[in-house]
C-alpha cells in the first residue's frame, strides 16, 4: 500500500471542500489514486479533479503522466489559471 497526501489548489479546494486529505492506494497509478478519492468525495468532484484541463504535481513538480506514484509523494491537483 502507498501513502499519498493530495492537495487540492484553489477552485478544486471549494469543489472539495478540503485543502488536503491523506489516502492510501493499491496501486502507484493515477487510476488507484482515483478510486481512493473516490471513496471519499462526491462524484462532482471527482469529475473536477480528472478533468482534461486540470494538471497534476507530485512533490512540487508538473507530473508527466508516466511516473508512478510513490510512498509519502504529495501529489497537488491544479486548476487551469486564467489571468489578463
């Protein structure tokens, strides 16, 4: 079992309800990392979270979709920005 703190930035934050929460996964991938989520948020969110647009950090670096997870990794969920 892997151990991830998940952060949720900005929007996502309101989306969730929660700055953070801590999860445990089978497995080091993006789809376990989902189904443990998924056990505690409601499906509008999660849906937020796994949307295209939103990118995803893992110990402070853009995540490249590749690597796996790791035990104790902070993975931060990051909305699009808009800005002008």
């Amino acid at each position: 079992m892997i151990g991830l703190k998940v952060l949720f930035l900005a929007r996502l934050r309101e989306l969730t309800g929660r700055a953070s929460v801590s999860v445990t996964v089978a497995e080091p991938g993006v789809d376990s990392l989902r189904a443990s989520l998924a056990a505690l948020l409601p499906a509008a969110a999660i849906d937020a979270l796994f949307a295209e647009n939103v990118r995803l950090a893992v110990n402070q670096q853009l995540w490249d979709g590749r690597t796996s997870f790791a035990d104790g990794d902070e993975i931060a969920f990051l909305p699009p920005v808009t800005g002008g």
